[in-house]
C-alpha cells in the first residue's frame, strides 16, 4: 500500500489523529486501536467507490439544474466568471 492509499483508509474508517509517512502510520494519536494493512486496503477500496460514487451523484445534478435552467455549461460559466 502507498501514502495515499493508507490516507484515504483511514479516512474512509473515519480515524482521526494519524500521520502517515511513506507507506507507513508513524504517529497515532486515537483511542481506537491502529487497523490492519488488511482493514486499510479494504478501506480504501470502499473510499475509491464512494469518491466515484459521490462525483458521479453531484455531476447528475449539475446536469439537471443546467437543464432545468435551459442554458450550457459554458453558458453558466458565463454568468459566474
């Protein structure tokens, strides 16, 4: 497991008060015990999903407002920038 996997591990397992160098915790802070290398690549798996899932869900609703509206992308960008 790389940096970014193990971060995103734990962040799926909603652990607070860790730091992670290279591919290992090197401070833990929290009450809860540190989790497996089995627990965090699992972990970070379901986070990889929700994160997908998540963009996907606000890209939907993205496309509804501008349909809703009547106007492109680009015309939005317009009216913001």
């Amino acid at each position: 497991m790389n940096n970014e996997e193990i971060c995103d591990g734990l962040k799926q397992l909603g652990l607070t008060g860790w730091v992670v160098t290279g591919d290992e915790i090197t401070l833990w802070e929290s009450l809860e015990p540190q989790p497996t290398r089995a627990a965090l690549a699992k972990a970070a798996t379901q986070w990889a999903a929700t994160q997908s899932a998540e963009a996907a869900a606000t890209a939907t609703q993205k496309a509804a407002l501008l349909a809703r509206l009547g106007i492109t992308a680009d015309e939005a960008k317009l009216l913001i920038g």
